[in-house]
C-alpha cells in the first residue's frame, strides 16, 4: 500500500514557503506554507487561504511571477 503524506514542516525543522510574487506591485505577494519541493497542503488552509492559493496558480504569468521555495 502506498501512502503519501503532505507535511508543510520537513522532519529536520526547516520551514518553506511558496511565494507568488506581484508582477505589478513590487514587495507584494502571497505566500503558503510548504515542503521543500513546493508541495501545499491544502487539508492545512483556511478556506480563505485555499481560494487564494488556487486564485495565484490560476494568474501566473499574468499577475504572479513563477512561485518560488524559499527557505527560512
């Protein structure tokens, strides 16, 4: 059986974010709590979160920049 698990802190403590950065308003953005390779866990969001978690995917490249991991 496999089984995956999405864990938005890695077990060596490192926290990660996915950052969607404005193409238009610099300093501006929205960022989500991750894993290393970028995975969101959306079981994890508020509702509000989640809708704009799905609204920054839907606009990159039109509104957000490509999202990046970032450690820190």
């Amino acid at each position: 059986m496999n089984t995956s698990t999405h864990a938005t802190t890695p077990p060596d403590g490192d926290c990660y974010e996915l950052r969607f950065m404005s193409l238009f308003r610099e300093g501006r953005g929205l960022s989500f709590p991750c894993g290393p390779r970028g995975e969101v866990c959306l079981d994890e969001l508020s509702e509000r979160a989640r809708a704009n978690y799905f609204y920054a995917r839907a606009v990159v490249g039109r509104e957000f920049s490509v999202p990046a991991v970032v450690a820190h």
